[in-house]
C-alpha cells in the first residue's frame, strides 16, 4: 500500500461536506500503515473505503514528503464529535459496536447528557482474533434491528477495518461507519486522551506511550522506525 497514491479527506472542514448516505470512514496512522503492509486484506480494507482520513501527525508528514501536499490531521476523535453532534440537531439512533459492556454502559450514560436526541445502542462482541459465522450474524442481526443512523465499530485495527469491510453491505445503516478504535475508551473515560496542548504540536503518541509504556511501547517506539523506513523506500523506490 503506498500513501503516495491514497486521496485522503484533506480537512476538518471537509467533513460537513459527506454526503448524508451510507458511507465506509477508515482512519489511517504509522501503526495503520505498517500493519497494511504485511496483511492485504487489511490494506484493501482502508483504501477501499468511501472515505480515509489521516489520524496522526507521521501521516501528514509523509504524505506532505512524499507528495508535496500539505493536510490535516483529522483525529478519530474529530470524527466522533462531528457526526455525533450532526445526529443530534436531527435526532436518531447511533450504535456503538465493540469494546466491553462496562465500557458500553459509560458511554450510554455521558451521551445521554452531551447527545439527548441520539438513542444509544450498543453490542459487545467475544475479546478474540476471529469470530464464527454465528457470532458475525448477531452482531449484523443487533445492528439491523436496531436500524441506527450512524455506526461506531471500536475493535481495535486490523479487526475492525477488516469486518466492516467484510460485512458492509449485510448492515441496514443510514449514513455513515466510522472504525474509531480508542475513542471509545476516551468517550468512556477509562482511557484518557493526551491534553489539547501536546494534541496541537503532534505529541498526542509521545503523551500515550508515557502513560502506557507497555502497552503501546512497541507499536509506537519500533513502529515509527519501521514506519519510517517504509515512507523513505516508497520515496527512493526501493
């Protein structure tokens, strides 16, 4: 997958401009990107969506590198808030598929004071690499039943790009699904996100790998090497 031939929404503003039907939103970072490179579903997964958005400061970098292209970052977050406060001018439903009941029940709570006008569903699916053929048909059976407006699948990368992918067209949604991963940690307040100042110059991964060392130290320490190095053989043609 090479950045140099990927169209990305190039800023915030361009997301009043979606239109209202039913969209495929992926989000792309150096961790993304380097998982694309080894896993093809994966890679046809985010660039065959209707819409791709660069969720991190080393995507701006490369493709401003790559392409002489300046964009903005366009976090998940963004995102999020966004479409959540677009549906609740109008009212509807917003289904959040993924993450833990607990973390379900949180978000229920805080959208039902932010977002008055959204009903909340939600479907916390098994924590494993791979679902059966039963377990994909609940999670579209609670989906479609629901009939929801808007669609959050928070499954950590590559599941989630790749089910969506895999399922889109079995999903009776309206507008638009967006695969936003740790948002709903963040919404949900069991994680937090880095603070506005380290957000505008680009640390927000700086902020995490030093309050998750563990957690995220590979993907953030060896990949952003690795991310690297790829952007530099893309360039060169390597």
């Amino acid at each position: 997958m090479y950045l140099e031939y990927i169209n990305f929404l190039h800023c915030r503003s361009a997301l009043s401009e979606l239109p209202d039907r039913k969209l495929f939103i992926n989000t792309i970072n150096a961790h993304s990107y380097n998982i694309a490179q080894k896993d093809p579903l994966f890679a046809e997964a985010i660039t065959s969506g209707d819409v791709l958005i660069p969720d991190g400061v080393s995507i701006v970098l490369a493709v401003k590198f790559l392409k002489k292209v300046r964009i903005q970052r366009i976090a998940g977050w963004d995102l999020f808030v966004f479409e959540m406060k677009k549906l609740n001018q109008k009212g509807g439903v917003c289904f959040f598929l993924g993450s833990s009941d607990k973390v379900l029940e949180l978000i229920r709570q805080r959208a039902a004071k932010e977002y008055p006008n959204i009903r909340i569903e939600g479907y916390s699916p098994p924590y494993k690499p791979e679902f059966t053929e039963d377990e994909n048909r609940s999670m579209i059976d609670a989906i479609n039943t629901a009939n929801p407006d808007l669609l959050w699948i928070g499954m950590t990368a590559p599941k989630q790009e790749k089910w969506i992918y895999l399922h889109r067209e079995q999903l009776n949604v309206h507008c638009h699904i967006g695969a936003i991963g740790a948002v709903f940690d963040f919404y949900a307040g069991t994680l937090k996100r880095a603070p506005l100042r380290w957000q505008k110059v680009g640390m927000e991964w700086l902020y995490r790998l030093i309050m998750e060392p563990r957690r995220v130290g590979k993907r953030y320490i060896i990949g952003n090497f690795l991310f690297a190095y790829y952007i530099f053989k893309e360039k060169y043609h390597l």
